[in-house]
C-alpha cells in the first residue's frame, strides 16, 4: 500500500466520522441541516487546490476594488472572490462564520456586533496592552494595569487588556520569528487596526447577501472600515501584518501569515496591482 492509498483511506476515515459526529448532532441539538453542510463545505477546503479567485468578468473602480479589498484576508482564508463586492462565501459557510464565529443569527445581532467592531476593540485593548509590556513584562507590566486610572472604572474591559497582555507576552517570540513582525518595536508600531477592520468589512457584506442588513448599511461599514486604516498604514504589507498581529493575539496562531504573503505576491492579488 502506497502513501497515497494511505491518505485516501485516513480521509475517508475521517470523513466517515465527521458524518457520525454531525448526524449525532442533528438529531440531539437539532442542527440546521445548512449548518451541517456548511461543515462539509468547510473541510472540503482542506482537501480542495487552494489559489487565488477572481472574478474575471468584475470591472469596479479602484477606489472601489480598495475598499473591498480590505476584507480579502478573510474572504481568501473561505476561498471567496477578492475582487467583487459578493464575497462568494457559500450560505453555508457564510451562516456558520455569521452565527458559530459571532453571534450573528439576526437583524439585531448583525447590528449590534457591526456596532462593536466600529470601535476597534481589539486595537483598544492592544495599546493598553503593548504599554503594559513595555513595563518588563509579569507583574510589573499586569501592575501597571491595575494602577491605570483610565481603567480602573472599567473592570470588564481592563480584564480584557489583562488577557491581550498575556496573550501577547505568550506569542511574541513566534510573531517575530514566523514574520509577522521583525521586532517588538514594530509589533507596537503595526498594531491590530487591520483585524478590526477587515473583519468589519467582510462580516459587515455577509450580513448584507445574509439580508440581515441593507446594502446602505453594509457599505456604511465597508466605509468605516476604509477611514479607520487609511492613514494608519503606508501600504498593503502593513495592512497584512497587522491583520495577522490581530488574529494571532486572539486565536493564538500565526499561520495566516502564509495567506498574506500570497496575497502580497501573487499577481492575480488586487493588492499587487491597486496602490494602498
């Protein structure tokens, strides 16, 4: 038995599993069944050639193309189109990412988590963060904290500039030496506005081909999203490294950094060919 006959087996092993696993679920938890197949969407990325999609027949402008653009690291993480205004997200997916990911499963719940990714809450959190660090790290910089008098009003949000502390005391020496950021110097410069606002832009359309919002609405955060970071990178490369920044310190990993530098390389990418 070769490798490749090995493989197949494991897979369909898997495969067989994850079928058990969500009929198990469907009938315990009653699952939507457009849940279920969004899994089987979702996994099948796993084993699908990944690449670059494009709509080849989109012609928008590109101050257009770069305000959508700013989402394309989620919606090339989904394998969705990065150079159109539909994300090209299944249903499927796009009610796993929406209700599983944030809590969206309506109208009031889409308005409510677009209202808190309007303020940025994980650059909020970062500069109290990276401020603490500055102080040593350990209990000198979680002192520093609790000494803050911007925060001290503030238990809930202070709690969570405790937990981006250590998060990023746990995750710097990876962020460095997987590339994300040369130095601690430039962690502090990059922040994580990008991690904000890309997520705002790409669950702000889903929402909208979710009809949760109207498309006003949705291109009030597309928007929003653009005057938030426009002046607060010099161009894509930032941009990508700080979105990665973002979503290390809060999922734990840097293995986007992979999807950006395709997106920073690749010439399908509308970031080669747009300037910032």
């Amino acid at each position: 038995m070769n490798a490749t006959q090995i493989i197949i087996i494991v897979v369909a092993l898997l495969v067989i599993k994850l079928i058990q696993v969500l009929m198990k679920m469907k009938y315990q938890k009653q699952t939507p069944l457009s849940a279920i197949f969004g899994r089987f969407a979702k996994l099948a990325m796993l084993f699908k050639g990944s690449g670059i999609k494009i709509d080849e027949n989109a012609h928008l402008s590109e101050e257009e193309l770069r305000k959508y653009s700013l989402g394309n690291l989620y919606a090339y993480q989904q394998q969705g189109t990065l150079n159109t205004f539909s994300t090209g997200v299944g249903a499927s997916v796009r009610e796993i990412i929406l209700g599983e990911y944030f809590g969206i499963k309506d109208r009031d719940s889409a308005v409510e988590c677009l209202q808190w990714l309007v303020q940025a809450p994980s650059q909020m959190t970062f500069q109290y963060a990276f401020a603490a660090l500055q102080e040593g790290g350990g209990k000198a910089s979680q002192d520093w904290i609790y000494a803050n008098e911007e925060l001290k009003d503030h238990t809930d949000f202070r709690e969570e500039c405790l937990s981006k502390l250590e998060k990023l005391e746990e995750h710097r020496a990876d962020i460095i030496n997987d590339g994300v950021a040369a130095s601690e110097e430039e962690i502090g410069r990059l922040g994580v506005l990008a991690w904000d606002a890309g997520r705002l832009n790409f669950i702000g359309r889903l929402c909208f081909e979710q009809k949760y919002i109207s498309e006003s609405e949705c291109m009030e955060c597309i928007n929003a999203a653009y005057e938030m970071t426009k002046d607060a990178y010099s161009g894509w490369r930032d941009y990508a490294h700080s979105y990665v920044l973002g979503r290390t310190l809060s999922m734990g990993s840097t293995n986007m950094i992979g999807l950006a530098n395709d997106l920073l390389t690749n010439p399908k990418s509308p970031w080669n060919y747009i300037k910032w």
